[in-house]
C-alpha cells in the first residue's frame, strides 16, 4: 500500500502532462485540399503587433461571436475560426447567412428586429437593415459617461464595435499584409497600396492570393453543376496553394524571426495551455478535497495518496502554466506581466509556488487546495479578461520600459499573490473550524503560522514593489507619489499587512483577529490589483466596465460574509482548539 502512495501520483502527473501536451504533438490539422493549415501561420500586422493569421481570425471571431469556431447547422461540419476568416475576406456574400453575432439584450434584439427570437447569435442578413440605427445608437451612448450608460446603451455599444470589426476584416482594412521591403520600413496596408499603386510587387501577390481561393471556391460551384471538371478545380486549388506558399517564403526571407514566432503562437493558440491547467487545478482541488476528508475518517494510506494526486496535479498544472508564460515572453518580447490579463496569470502561476513550498515544508495539504482554487479562479479572470481581443496588444508609451516592468510590475505582482494566498488560507482555516472537526489544535496552529509567514512575505514584496512603482512614476511623470487611486490601492496593501503584523506583536489580535483580518486584505487587494484598472479611476485605469464592478462588488460581499462567519464565538465553532488563549477568546 506504502507504493501506491508513490506510484498513483506519478502516474497521474505523467496522465496530466499527456493530456496537456497532446495538442502540441497532435496538433489540430484542417483537412481537405487547400492548404489552410500553411495559411494560418502566415505573418501579418495588427493593433502595432506582428502575429500569425490565425491569432487575428480567432480574436476576430471570438470578439464578435464568443467563440472560436461556428456552429454548422443542418449537418454541417463546424466551421473553425480561419475557415470563417478566409471566406471572409474573400468571398464576404457567402458568409452573409452565417450566424456569428452575439445579441443577448433584449431591447439590442428589438431593435434589430430580432425579438421573438430563442437564440443568442444572428447573421449579418439578419441585422444589416438596422445597422444605420444601430449605429445612431451607439453615437448616442457614446456622448454619454461610462458610469451613467444604462445596460441596452453598453449592449448597443457592442454591436456596433462587433459591426465595424466585421466591415474591417471583410475590407481587408486590416490586418496588414505586406510585409517590410527595402523601401519600406513598415508593415503596409494592402487596401491602401493596392489603390494606390496596383502594380506593386507585394500588392499583387497577395491579390493573386486572395482572388485564387475565391476563384477555387466559385469552381467548386461551377464541379458541382457540372460546368468544370475535378482537374479544374484541382488546378485552381494547387494555384491557391502555390500562392500560400509564395507569400509564406517571402515573409520568411524578410522576417525570419517573425516566421518562427508565427508558427509558435499558432502552436500555442492550439494547444491552450492556461484552458489545459484550469482543467488540471480543478482535479487537484477534487483530489485535494477528498484527501482531506479521508484524513477525518482515518484512512491515512488513501488520504496520503489523495494528497499526493493532488500535489501531483497542481505541479502539471504549474509547469503547463510556465509554459504558456515563457511562450508570452517569447512572443511579445516583454516581461511576464504588461496587462491586466498577464497579470491574473501571473497571480495564480505564483499562488502555485507558495503553495507547494507550503504543503512540502507543513504537510497539511492546504497549499495545494488553496493554489487550486486561486490558480482556477485567476485563470478564469483572465479567460473572461482576454475574450474582447488581443492579450498581447502593444504596450502604451508610458509603460514602454522592459526594467521596470521586469522590476515593479513582478514584484508588486508577487506581493498580490501572497496577499491573495495569505487571505484564502484563512478562509479555509475559518470554513474548517466552523463547519468541520478537522482542526485540532495542532493545525489550527500550524494553519496559523502559514498564514502568519505569508503576510510577512506579502508585507516584504508589497513594500518594495510599491517604492518601486514610486521611482518609475517619478521617471515617467515627474512625481514619485500623485496619490493616484493604484498608489493608493498599493499602500493600502502594505498598511493592511504592517496592521496585520504590528496588532499581532502588540498582542491585540492572536489567531482568529489575524484569519479575519488577512480576509480583509482579499478586498483591499482586489481593489488595487483589479479595480483601479477596470472602474475608471485614475492614470492606471482601462475605462469603466459594468460587468467589472458588478464581480467586484460580489467578491468584496463574499469576503464580508466570511468575515462575519470568523466573529462567532468559539462555541459554535465545530472544530475544539483546546488552547488557553482560545478559550479566552470564547468567553
């Protein structure tokens, strides 16, 4: 029994590695005669950022239809996101009755003419007739604060951006396709300079492209109505295929690095490793939770072995996650936190290292439980936070300095992560002693001194991460401190961490006053790290969002709820600490 206790969390740690590296060595192939799968990793330039097809017809398509494929309807095979961008792009009137749109409010749906209607998602034909007035409407909500636009002002705001992002792409308007030249330094619009010059070399070739797999989709017709043979169509298919690969080798002899980069970001796109660990951190969770309670029914083999699964899982996870985060690095060519999205990442991938280095050196298996639930829950921020577009959008002057985005940025980053860990390690102290036996005085305590440990730590990187900020805004703004809401939201952590400290030295507080007050940090963190960047407040802020405040508000209304939870006196607490200063504590 002892092996299995080795052996089954082996075995589940190299099952977690295959599963998540099959679609690396798998890869998705796009089958049928038109060579697609060479045409998705063709370079081209979007949003000041060079990237592969493929990265712009699943940003395209997620951001207008919330997904990355569409549905097939009446037996047909689902269409995936390049599939729907080519066709697109080449051959718009056919792609007019495909249903991408995503409507959800019901006076949005009014408007259009859709009402009545039991589904979310509707074709351009659908909406084409009310897009003069759905524009109209969303100049109008526009003019108005994003704080005081109602929900049908924001839900018509989002049509009509998905409505130009449609026209842009069906246009050609972007991304760009010609690459740098001698004479040009620049990616080059092939809209502009096919206008302006249509006997450009590059121009050319990409219209010779783009015409073919129009031309090969209008011989398939003519195949199917008996106008044109099988050989027809052959050649015209071999002639797209032989253009894909003209602009591929052109690409790769000016922009070898940027070629590599393409293929790599398609192998990422595919493979999905934070989608992967997400996966992997809610097995551990399960793993983690079921070894716990095997540990209150005194089966030490099979809770050993449960926790040793769920160590296991949280470590495939962890290492899928660093993956995903050196690839980032690779391709952006930046530090591993630029954006709010990179930085829910970062939080959860270091959430893991303190719980590891947790559960090796205190054995209770909390750590692992709590860098599940922080690296799930940050990894599904970050999932909702990049499905409006690109993740790894070119960074804005100010922010322009790999330093301090390598110092700051990740210091600071790290202070929110232990702060964030320190805090959920009290909610699970707090859920298992009231609603649980499974504290005895010998975790309780040791539970205690995680905690405690974590704060210092929090307190540490909170502090320089923060003076750090200070400098850098200094350089940039010419102020170290402006009072600006993130340098307020900063101060506010390393204030709750020294209060946290100070009333424990001070003997105002012992093990109940430090769990409720860690829980407390959870929302001045929060508010630092997310709401200062998403409620439009201040130089670090991305603009109001509803959706953003109305999460906030919840969480913060959790944390509350939990604090209240950690005031009950002791005896309706189900979990005895038979401590002298416990038992003063209930009195």
């Amino acid at each position: 029994m002892k092996s299995s206790q080795r052996v089954i969390p082996w075995i589940v740690f190299v099952l977690a590695m295959i599963y998540a590296s099959q679609k690396v060595f798998m890869p998705e192939r796009i089958d049928g005669p038109y060579d697609l799968n060479t045409f998705r990793e063709i370079a081209v330039s979007a949003k000041g950022r060079t990237k592969p097809i493929d990265t712009v017809a699943r940003n395209g398509l997620m951001n207008i239809s919330g997904r990355q494929s569409i549905q097939g309807e009446y037996g047909e095979e689902d269409l995936t996101a390049i599939e729907w961008y080519i066709e697109l792009a080449t051959v718009p009137t056919q792609g007019l009755d495909r249903k991408v749109f995503r409507i959800d409010h019901p006076d949005v749906l009014t408007l259009a003419g859709l009402d009545g209607e039991d589904r979310t998602r509707f074709s351009y034909n659908e909406i084409k007739d009310a897009e003069q007035e759905i524009n109209r409407q969303a100049e109008l909500a526009s003019n108005t604060k994003a704080k005081a636009r109602d929900p049908f002002q924001r839900a018509v705001l989002v049509l009509a951006q998905r409505l130009s992002l449609y026209r842009e792409l069906s246009s050609l308007g972007s991304p760009y396709y010609l690459p740098p030249n001698e004479v040009e330094s620049e990616w080059r619009s092939f809209i502009e300079v096919i206008n302006m010059n249509p006997q450009d070399q590059d121009a050319q070739r990409v219209l010779q492209l783009l015409k073919s797999y129009r031309d090969a989709q209008r011989m398939e017709e003519a195949v199917a109505s008996g106008e044109a043979t099988q050989e027809d169509l052959d050649e015209a298919i071999g002639y797209f295929n032989s253009m894909v690969a003209a602009q591929h080798e052109v690409i790769k002899a000016r922009l070898p690095g940027e070629v590599i980069k393409s293929k790599l970001e398609v192998i990422k796109n595919q493979a999905r490793p934070f989608v992967s660990a997400s996966a992997l951190y809610v097995m551990a969770f399960l793993a983690g939770c079921f070894g716990l309670m095997t540990t209150q029914l005194k089966k030490d083999t099979l809770s050993k072995t449960l926790l040793g699964t769920m160590t296991s899982l949280v470590v495939a996870a962890f290492i899928v996650q660093t993956i995903g985060i050196i690839a980032r690095i690779y391709l952006q060519g930046r530090p591993p936190v630029t954006n709010l999205y990179s930085s829910a990442i970062f939080v959860g991938w270091f959430c893991a290292i303190i719980g590891l280095y947790i559960d090796r050196h205190m054995k209770l298996g909390l750590g692992g439980i709590m860098a599940s639930v922080i690296g799930f829950g940050t990894l599904i921020v970050a999932h909702n936070l990049g499905s409006s577009g690109d993740t790894m959008e070119m960074m804005q002057a100010v922010l322009d300095s790999n330093f301090w985005l390598a110092t700051h940025v990740v210091v600071i980053t790290i202070g929110y992560s232990a702060t964030f860990f320190a805090g959920f390690l009290s909610i699970a102290y707090l859920l298992l002693g009231i609603f649980t036996s499974a504290l005895d005085r010998e975790r309780g305590k040791s539970l205690v001194k995680m905690i405690y440990g974590v704060i210092c730590f929090a307190t540490v990187l909170s502090f320089v991460g923060t003076v750090l900020g200070g400098i850098w805004a200094d350089q940039s703004w010419g102020r170290f401190w402006g009072w600006d809401a993130k340098e307020n939201g900063a101060a506010l952590i390393v204030f709750m961490n020294l209060l946290i400290l100070h009333a424990r030295w001070g003997g105002m507080i012992r093990d109940r006053g430090i769990v409720n007050l860690a829980i407390a940090g959870n929302i001045i963190t929060a508010w630092s790290w997310f709401g200062t960047n998403m409620l439009g407040v201040g130089l670090h802020s991305y603009g109001f969002t509803q959706s953003a405040m109305f999460w906030l508000i919840m969480f913060v209304l959790s944390q509350l709820s939990l604090i209240s939870l950690g005031l009950l006196p002791m005896k309706y607490w189900r979990s005895k600490f038979e401590r002298p200063e416990v038992a003063a504590e209930s009195e």
